[in-house]
C-alpha cells in the first residue's frame, strides 16, 4: 500500500511518532528511503480509522525537519491550496 492511501489507524500503528496539535496529526513513518510525514487534518478530534491522509511530506534523512501539522496546513495555504481542515462530529 502507497503512503498516500494508508488509514490512519494503520499509519499510527506503524508510526515512529506522531505529532499533534490544534490543525491534525503527523503521522511520522521510517522505511528504507527514510522519515515520511502522513498528515491528517481533523483539528482537535481524532481523525477516523480509516481516513486517507490529506498530504505527505518524504523522505527525509533527519525526522526533525518534517512539518508539524500547523506549520503544514500554512505551508499548503501559502501555495493557494485548499482548506483541508475535516469535522469529523
């Protein structure tokens, strides 16, 4: 399975770590490229099990320069994309 289509309730399951705050998750992955960052962005709540991610970031040799989730979303709104924000209630 791509990175890109992978559940969140997998990717958590598999993450290295994963980042928090008020706009989503980064969901940190290793593999044999390096450190990807699957983002999911459900503000405050949990995204669902099984959301697809709204962007990825990858690979990176150094885990510390993957986006927390703020500073993606702004990044993404910067480049004139979509509001992904999701409410899941």
């Amino acid at each position: 399975m791509e990175y890109d289509e992978m559940p969140y309730a997998e990717a958590k399951a598999k993450a290295v770590k994963v980042l928090e705050d008020g706009y989503g998750d980064a969901v940190i992955l290793k593999d044999a490229h390096g450190y990807w960052a699957l983002y999911y962005f459900y503000g405050f709540q949990a995204p669902p099990p099984t959301a697809r991610p709204h962007w990825m970031e990858g690979p990176v040799a150094d885990p510390a320069t993957l986006r927390p989730p703020y500073a993606m979303k702004r990044f993404l709104e910067e480049q004139g994309d979509f509001d992904y924000l999701n409410d899941v209630d």
